[in-house]
C-alpha cells in the first residue's frame, strides 16, 4: 500500500498527472479558438470571391457594350458594301452570265 501511495505522489508531484490536465481542459478551448479561425478565413474567402465576381461583372458589361458597338460597326459596313456592289460592274457582268 505504501507502494501505491509513493507512485501516486510522484505521479502528481512529476507534473505528469497536471499536464495531462492541463490538456484535457484546454482541449475545448482550443477546439472553439480553431473553429473561429476556421470561420475568420471562411470569411475572408468569400469576401475575396465577392469581390472577384464583382469585377468580373464589370468586365462583361463592358465586353457586352464593345460587341453591341462592333455589331453596329458590322452592319454598317455590310449596308455600304452591298450598296457599293450592286453598282459594281463586276457584278453586273456575273449575274448577266448567270442568267
């Protein structure tokens, strides 16, 4: 028994038995400390995301803008084209053969 006695005292008296103490009740706080970092860069990430698509939107308003005018500009020329080419004496040369 006093066997039993002397390795219990030197078991709380070596620090072993108050380190694992230590560890199992800051085991908690350290679960809720990793789970608030863990939310903090969640945060972070969607704020970066946010940010991203919103500038993203912008450029594709801004590509949407540039092909509606390329669009105009197209048809513009295709409209001056046809009228310079039905005064083409070329063409009228091929569609006489034509027919």
């Amino acid at each position: 028994m006093t066997s039993l006695i002397t390795i219990i005292i030197a078991i709380v008296g070596s620090g072993t038995f108050g380190s694992l103490l230590t560890l199992f009740l800051t085991k908690k706080k350290r679960k809720a400390e990793t789970l608030g970092i863990e939310l903090d860069n969640a945060n972070k990430v969607i704020k970066i995301w946010r940010e991203l698509s919103e500038e993203q939107a912008a450029k594709i308003d801004h590509l949407e803008e540039k092909v509606s005018e390329l669009i105009t500009d197209i048809e513009a020329i295709k409209r001056l084209y046809e009228a310079q080419c039905n005064n083409c004496t070329y063409r009228k040369a091929y569609e006489e053969q034509q027919k």
